[in-house]
C-alpha cells in the first residue's frame, strides 16, 4: 500500500529543514527574538500526535489499531499492564511494566513523532488503572472509542468518553462482519442517539477485521485513514499549525535579504582595500628581497676584505726576528696577536652593523609609504553595513573596529618607520636595544597573564610602552614610542672572535722560541699555512653567520609588518569563505519556503 495517510513525514521533513536553514542563517545574526523564535518551533516540531484506543475486554481494540496503523506499528494482544505505549526508538525495545504501564518502542522511521496507546479492556480496570488511562487521555490528540456491535451499552466506556466532550474522539463499531446488516445499522442509530444525549460529536464508523471488505455500509481501512487525516488531525497539521510562523520567518527572511545584500557590499568594500595593501606589501617585498641580496652580496665582500687585511697583518708579524726583537716573552706575543683580533672584530662589527642600518633605513623609508598609503585606504573605507542593522549590527560594529585598530596600528607605523629611517645611526641603535629590552618585558607579562587569567598581561603591556615611550620621546617626538609593544626587536648583527684563542695559543708555543731563530722560522711557516686553513674556516662561518643574521633580522620585520593587518585580513579572509555558504543557504530557504506556499496553497490553508 501507499504511505500511511497518518504519517507526517513530507510536511514534517519540508518544515523542519526550512527552519533549520533559518536557523543556520540567523547563527551570527543580532536578532534573538527571531532566534528565539526558530528554536520554539523546532522544538514544538518533536511534539508527537497521540492516539490512543479505548473499549471493552474483547472489543477488538488492538486488532482495529493494526488496521489503521498498518506498516507502522504493529500492535500486540499481550500486555503486561493496563496500558501499552508504543512510540519510536533507535531500537527496538519494551520496558518492564511500571505502574501498570508498559512502554516498546518500535525502530521504524514511520513510527516517529507518533505515540500509540493500547489500553486493556475498561470494563475489567480497576479504579487506579482506570483514572491512569483518564490522565492519558487528557493528553492525547484523538482517541478511538471502540464499541463491539455487539455490546453498545459500555457503562463504564460512556462514563468515560463523557468527560472529554471536547476531545478529538472518532468511535468505532468493531466486528460489523459478525452480525447482519440490519443489526449493524440499528445499532449504529444507538451509538448516535447515545452521543447526542451524551451531548458528544465525532464520527463513527463501522469496521471489520478484514482488510477488504464488500459489506455495505462497512468503512475500509484507507476510507478511516484518509478521514483522520483530513478531518480530524488535518491535512497538513504542521504547517496549518505554523502558519502564523511561516507568514512571520518569510517576512523575515526579506528583511534578511536586504541585511545581507548590505553585508556582501560591505565586503566587496573590504576586499578591495585588502587587495590594495597585499600589492603594495608584494611589491615592498620584492624589493625588499633584492635589497637583502645587494646587502649580502656586499657584507660578504667586505667580510672578505678585512679578513685578508687581518690574515695578512698577522702573517707579517709572524717573522721570527722580529718576534725576537718586538716582544720579549710569549705574554707580550699572546697580547699582541689578541689586540689585533679584537681590533678586527671591532672593525668588522661596526662596518657590518653600518651597512646593515644603512639597508634597514632605507627599507624602512619604504614601509614608511606601505603603511602612509594603508592609512590612505582605511580613510577611503566606506561604512555600508549599519551599526544598527537588526542582523548583523554587532558585525558592522566589529569590523569597523578592527579597521579602526588597523588604521591606527598603520598610522603609528608609518611614524615610527620614518622617525628610525630618519634617526641617526648611533640613536637607531639606540632605538633597537631598547626595543629588544621591551619585546622581553612583554613577554614575560604575557607568560604571567595567561597563568594568571589574562589581567597582568594588559596592565604590564601598558606600563612598558609608557616607559619606553618616556625614554625614547626626547628623540622620537609624540607617541611613536607607544609602538613598540607591536614590533619584533632583534639586536644588531654581532661578530665572534675571528680566529678563537686555542688557535692563538698553539701559534705562540709553536713559533716563539728567541734562543733557536732557525727552529722558529721552519716552525712559522707551518704555523702560516695551519694559520690560513682556520682562517678559511672562519671566513666561511663567518659569511654564512652574518648573513643569515640579516636575514633573519628583516624577516622578522616582515612578520611585524604582515602581523599589522592580520585581524583585518581574517575578518575579510572569513568573510570571503562563508558569504558563498550563506548564499547557498538563502536559495535553499527561499526554495523550501516557495514550497510550502505552493503546498498552503494547493490544499487551500491560509498562510
């Protein structure tokens, strides 16, 4: 047979997805009574019909629940107690009577948010029992007064039924097969004569256990369900029952639609200033890279410059007779050779740490203008979703925010930038050290906040920057010292010794020896070539040292630099990934609520 008339699963399952779908789109929206009022619906959406059958010991009241419920439940003539219920469950399942109440649940997806209440025979319950299936009834959708032709005169079952003129109550004649047909309508004349004076008013219906019946005057199965349907639960309970509620979310969802339209121009807007940031930042960074490339190139020229001078100054010293001549002991040899090394690396330091401020400002002369025109862009922003927009105003006010914040960070780094790019060398350095001091302050502070809940980190992070503020202002001027909190703070570039003092020591005890001037000479000559090898060794390490610290110190900009808009770029970046989703979504809604007008419509219910 077809879908069991008594199921509600089209409308069911069109009316549930159409508010989940809402209530997917409204998951970031401000307007909580409309959230409130998806979420009652949902929840009035898991309420069951109940139906629950009432007669006799012998009536056939279970036999006329499989009829009409057939290919749903299927109902047994054992019970345990005076009332069985059936409803749904992932499995199938009884419990254990209690109270004289048994529950099985039935793994059938046509079973769900249907109950389906047997009773024992009524005549047989005694008064507890008998006020228990009373306090069902009182929550049941319909109730089946089943009536055996045969016995009418129920008291016990009119002493019942007389209590709930209101209820939605549909009687049965029950085993019509079993009498003629003449007995059959006389009867069903009682029943009526009895509802009237019972001053009840509900449908009655002769039945017959057999599914096909061609007696006249006997109801089929799918006759009494169609009836129920249609006339008693309704057509469409669903959305009849909601539609005061569709009427309400489809007004809404216009509503919507103007909000979010508002919402994609607003991060049409947004792109359009990140996409102009990320080029100038590209093209800042291409240039930026060919200048660490220039920087090193010639880091490391220089690098072998003045260690050839130093390789060279050394070897010239290394001549027997005039170690003899210039130092009296091995000390005043060990001293000597150790103040060259140190003048060296002194002069390799600051040639080094030169060259590379010197890179530095001119690369942060150009973030100077990456962030000027940034400053530009953020100005430009145009504000198309509304503060008070009833969808997304707390949005609108976050995003414009986290602009706001931008714009300043990158008005504060333009600033700076052109304070250190204008900053003579020795204040530049001055500057780093002080940022370097900072950056290990802060993170000590941030380490404790997150220990301690969150309060030290702000308190401690502003009370820093004030102070380095107040010690840098005299040179930098305004606020630009207030930055600092912001930056990553690397030390200059730093030089080890260029050959270490073991190697200094074994040169001294090899070649030194003022009373044998022949041994000495043989013996400098293999200290000279022993000399090279380390000092090729050292050129090497040194080259490889230095420039991997300059770069790592400009990368280490860059990421402060990529970091100044990184709230911006997630809002936006965020925004890019789930508007296609919401757009998906409102199609859907819009589709499935066009289906349940053309449903209201088509039925004749009033939306």
């Amino acid at each position: 047979m077809n879908e069991n008339a008594l199921c509600e699963n089209e409308e069911y399952l069109l009316f549930t997805g159409f508010l989940e779908e809402v209530s997917d789109l409204l998951r970031d929206s401000d307007d909580k009574e409309e959230k409130e009022r998806i979420r009652k619906c949902l929840q009035e959406m898991t309420d069951t019909t109940a139906y629950m059958i009432i007669g006799d010991e012998g009536a056939g009241k279970t036999s006329l629940l499989n009829i009409i419920f057939e290919d749903i439940v299927w109902a047994r003539e054992t019970m345990g107690g005076a009332i069985c219920e059936y409803r749904w469950g992932e499995q199938d399942f009884e419990t254990p009577v209690a109270d004289g109440v048994q529950k099985r649940f039935v793994a059938s997806d046509a079973m769900k948010r249907l109950s389906v209440i047997d009773t024992t025979g009524i005549n047989r319950m005694g008064r507890e029992a008998f006020e228990k299936v009373m306090g069902y009834a009182a929550s049941c959708s319909v109730i089946f007064v089943a009536l055996d032709v045969s016995n009418i005169r129920s008291p016990r079952i009119w002493e019942l039924v007389e209590k709930f003129p209101a209820k939605k109550m549909v009687f049965f004649l029950t085993k019509c097969d079993l009498v003629t047909q003449e007995v059959c309508s006389a009867n069903m004349e009682k029943v009526k004569n009895y509802m009237r004076e019972a001053n009840i008013t509900a449908p009655l219906f002769a039945v017959t256990a057999m599914q096909e019946t061609q007696l006249c005057g006997i109801s089929t199965p799918d006759f009494v369900r169609s009836f129920l349907r249609q006339q008693v639960i309704g057509e469409n309970p669903v959305i009849k029952k909601q539609a005061e509620n569709v009427m309400e979310i489809q007004a809404m969802l216009r509503q919507f639609e103007v909000s979010f339209a508002q919402r994609k121009k607003q991060y049409d807007s947004d792109i359009e200033i990140l996409g102009k940031i990320n080029e100038s930042l590209d093209a800042y960074i291409l240039n930026h890279k060919q200048t660490i490339t220039k920087l090193t190139e010639k880091l490391a020229a220089e690098i072998h410059k003045d260690i050839d001078s130093y390789e060279a100054e050394i070897i010239s010293k290394m001549d027997p007779y005039k170690i003899k001549e210039r130092f009296g002991t091995k000390d005043d040899f060990i001293a000597y050779l150790d103040m060259v090394n140190d003048n060296y690396k002194a002069m390799m330091n600051d040639s080094v740490n030169r060259k590379t401020i010197g890179a530095m400002k001119d690369c942060l002369h150009d973030l100077e203008t990456v962030f000027q025109e940034a400053v530009g862009y953020f100005n430009e922003r145009e504000t198309i979703l509304e503060v008070k927009d009833r969808f997304y105003g707390t949005m609108s006010q976050s995003r414009r925010q986290i602009s706001v914040e931008a714009k300043e960070t990158a008005l504060m780094a333009g600033e700076f930038y052109r304070t250190l790019s204008d900053a003579s060398e020795e204040l530049f350095s001055a500057i780093w050290r002080e940022r370097e001091r900072y950056d290990r302050n802060i993170h000590t502070r941030e380490i404790l906040s997150k220990m301690m809940g969150g309060g030290v980190g702000t308190a401690g992070g502003a009370a820093s920057a004030f102070a380095l503020g107040a010690h840098l202002g005299a040179h930098l001027g305004g606020g630009a010292g207030m930055l600092f909190g912001a930056m990553a703070f690397i030390p200059m570039i730093g030089i080890g010794m260029i050959v270490g003092a073991a190697v200094i020591n074994t040169i001294v005890q090899t070649i030194y020896d003022p009373k044998a001037a022949a041994k000495m000479e043989k013996n400098a000559q293999e200290c000279i070539l022993k000399f090279k090898a380390e000092v090729d060794k050292t050129r090497e390490i040194m080259v490889r040292e230095v420039t991997d610290q300059v770069r790592a110190l400009f990368e280490k900009e860059l990421d402060f630099i990529d970091g100044s808009f990184t709230d911006f770029r997630l809002s936006v970046n965020i925004e890019g990934e789930k508007l296609p989703l919401l757009q998906k979504q409102i199609e859907k809604v819009k589709a499935l609520s066009a289906r349940i007008g053309q449903i209201a419509e088509e039925r004749k219910i009033e939306n």
